[in-house]
C-alpha cells in the first residue's frame, strides 16, 4: 500500500502558570486539529516528532476524534514517564527528555488503528463506528492533574497521509 503525502504543519508549545510560581506548575494547551481532512473511509496516517520533558503528566499528546460528537475513538496520553492509550494500557515507558516518532495508521475499512514509536508496532485497537473523523494532536491538559515542568518551546513536524488510490 502506498500511502499520498498530504501536508505538513508546524506547532509551537508554550507553558504558561495556573498556580502561584513557587509550585512550578504548568499547563499546555496548545494543539493542532486537522479538520480540513475529515475521512470516513481508507487508511490514514498521522506522523508526529515530539518532545516530553520530564515531569510532564495529564496531557493528552494525539487523538482521533469522531467529527459529529467530539468523542474520542483513540487518545494517547502522557501520565509520569509513560505514553498510554488513555489512562491505562502502557504503549511506550521512558518517554521523559527525549525525541520520538510518533505515527498512527487508522484504517478505516478494516476497523483498525495501530500505533507506532520510532517505527516500533506499539499497540493496535480495533473498533469504530462509520462515522466521518479527523486527527488532533498537540500538548493539552486533561484534567486537574495535568501539568508539564519545562518552560521551553517545542517544535513538532506533523505530516498527514493517506492510501494511494
């Protein structure tokens, strides 16, 4: 299968406090939403470069979201040192202080969304309604947990794709 390149786009992440400074709490919220590219049929690819520093936990880093209902059929979250498919199953430990790659591939035919680290098969889920979708991506808190420890900008490529048709 020969995947169509689509685009490429740029986001730049700052932290800004939500708690006095002596807490060294921060929160992100800044993320990128490709509605310009909903699907509801073939495979899609996401790619992603991404930086976790260390002490960042609660931020949802991707997601893969119905275009009707805002719902989410795949979230992967950073909580401590780990990228997790929502709250609970492990796809990556160690992540804190260090680049990864970050593609997903939703095939929308075969009911399949399967997730890669640095070109690493880390998880695959199956399970979708037909629905039309759309990738969203970034750094943004999910809940009053979230918080990241770093004051730095970070600078993500992200690049779509789609089957060759």
């Amino acid at each position: 299968m020969s995947m169509e390149y689509i685009g490429v786009g740029r986001i730049q992440l700052t932290s800004h406090s939500t708690q006095p400074p002596q807490q060294n709490h921060k929160l992100i919220s800044a993320y990128v939403s490709f509605l310009v590219y909903d699907y509801s049929s073939g495979v899609w690819q996401f790619q992603g470069y991404g930086f976790v520093p260390n002490g960042t936990s609660g931020t949802a880093i991707m997601q893969i979201h119905h275009t009707t209902y805002g719902a989410t059929v795949l979230m992967l979250m950073v909580v401590h040192d780990q990228l997790k498919f929502y709250h609970s199953t492990v796809v990556e430990s160690n992540i804190y202080d260090r680049w990864m790659r970050l593609n997903v591939i939703h095939d929308v035919d075969a009911n399949k969304k399967t997730v890669f680290i640095d070109g690493v098969k880390k998880l695959q889920t199956e399970g979708n309604v037909p629905y039309t979708y759309y990738f969203k991506c970034g750094v943004y808190a999910q809940g009053d947990e979230a918080h990241c420890c770093s004051e730095e900008l970070h600078r993500h490529r992200i690049c779509l794709y789609k089957n060759g048709e």
